[in-house]
C-alpha cells in the first residue's frame, strides 16, 4: 500500500470538508447579514447610486422615478417629467420595482452615516413645510388628492387648509380644513418648490 497517496487523499478529502464548511458558515453570515437589512437600508444605497425605480403606492398609482432623499420613514422622489418633490412614507409603498442589478447592489450595506436629512421624520418634514407655508398636494390611501397649506403637523396627522393648489393661502381663498392621520397619506407633492 502507498502510504503517502493514502495521505494525500485523506488531506484532501479534509480540506475538502474544511472548505464546504466555510462556505456554509459564510452562507449563512450572508443570510444573517440580509435579514437585518431594512427596506429603509436599501433605498438609502438606491438614492446614492440615482437608480431610476418603479413605485406602486398604496393609493394605486405607479410612480417611475428617482430616489433624491431619504429620511428616517419617508422618501422624496422626482421624475424627468415632474420637476415637483413628493414626499412619500415609507409605510405607503406597496411595491418596488428595480433592475436586477439595483436589486442586487442595494443589498450592501449604505455607507456612512445617514446624516441630518436621514434623522427627520415624516412629521418633522411636514412642520418645515407648513412653517414654510408652500402649497400642497396630498395623495390619500382612498380617494381623491386634496390641494392646499398645511396650516401644523402633529405626531401623527396634518391638518390641511384646503385651496387651489396654484393660490397661496389667503383666508379668502380656503374652502375648508381636513385632518389627516398620516397612515392615510399616500404622498405629498410641493407645488411651490422642487426641493427641501
């Protein structure tokens, strides 16, 4: 019997072992890793790279657009055929549609802090607008958008002065006021402004 061939295949068949049990181990730091990930962790890296997406909201409209801003439970979006910023929830988004590759990369992790913008909540950008008193759009879950001013923001609602969303807000031209709990906003499109 060759001693040193019996050798050399059982080293192998070690190192064989010893490789499948790595990769199994990386596999599953992989899997580990991808649970933690939050839809919020991957639009943050889709809003770097400036990947167009595909969003269907929960008031049944597809947007295509780009992901300019992302905060602690919103985004804003721009498209080329509408230079106005919509700031959508991210409780609103139904679905995302992306390119494989997009998919693919905004599995990393996002790099660096998420800064200032990445802190603000829903609310905290919606005070910023009623203080800066721009006209309005919101989208609800069900039914029709509502034009107007968002006179405060609470912790968990607005309340809106309904206008013409072209009309600055004069005591005149209010027709009326709503209070909307932010589960049921869909989006909030500025129409004064293209930018926080």
């Amino acid at each position: 019997m060759d001693w040193e061939h019996l050798f050399d295949d059982l080293e192998g068949q070690l190192a064989a072992e010893w490789e499948a049990e790595r990769a199994a181990l990386d596999a599953e730091s992989e899997r580990l890793r991808i649970s933690k990930l939050t839809l919020h962790d991957r639009l943050r890296v889709m809003a770097a790279s400036g990947s167009p997406v595909q969003l269907q909201l929960v008031d049944g409209s597809r947007r295509s657009a780009s992901v300019r801003a992302v905060g602690a439970d919103w985004i804003g979006i721009g498209s080329d055929d509408d230079s106005r910023l919509r700031i959508v929830p991210i409780p609103a988004i139904v679905s995302l549609g992306v390119d494989h590759g997009t998919l693919l990369s905004s599995l990393t992790a996002p790099t660096g802090e998420a800064g200032l913008r990445g802190r603000m909540s829903f609310g905290f950008v919606l005070r910023d607008i009623a203080r800066r008193r721009t006209p309005v759009t919101v989208g609800l879950g069900s039914g029709d958008p509502m034009h107007g001013s968002i006179d405060r923001a609470g912790a968990d609602h607005l309340d809106l002065a309904l206008h013409d969303a072209d009309e600055v807000r004069r005591a005149r031209a209010v027709r009326g006021f709503r209070s909307i709990p932010f589960t049921a906003v869909a989006w909030v499109r500025l129409e004064g402004a293209a930018d926080l």
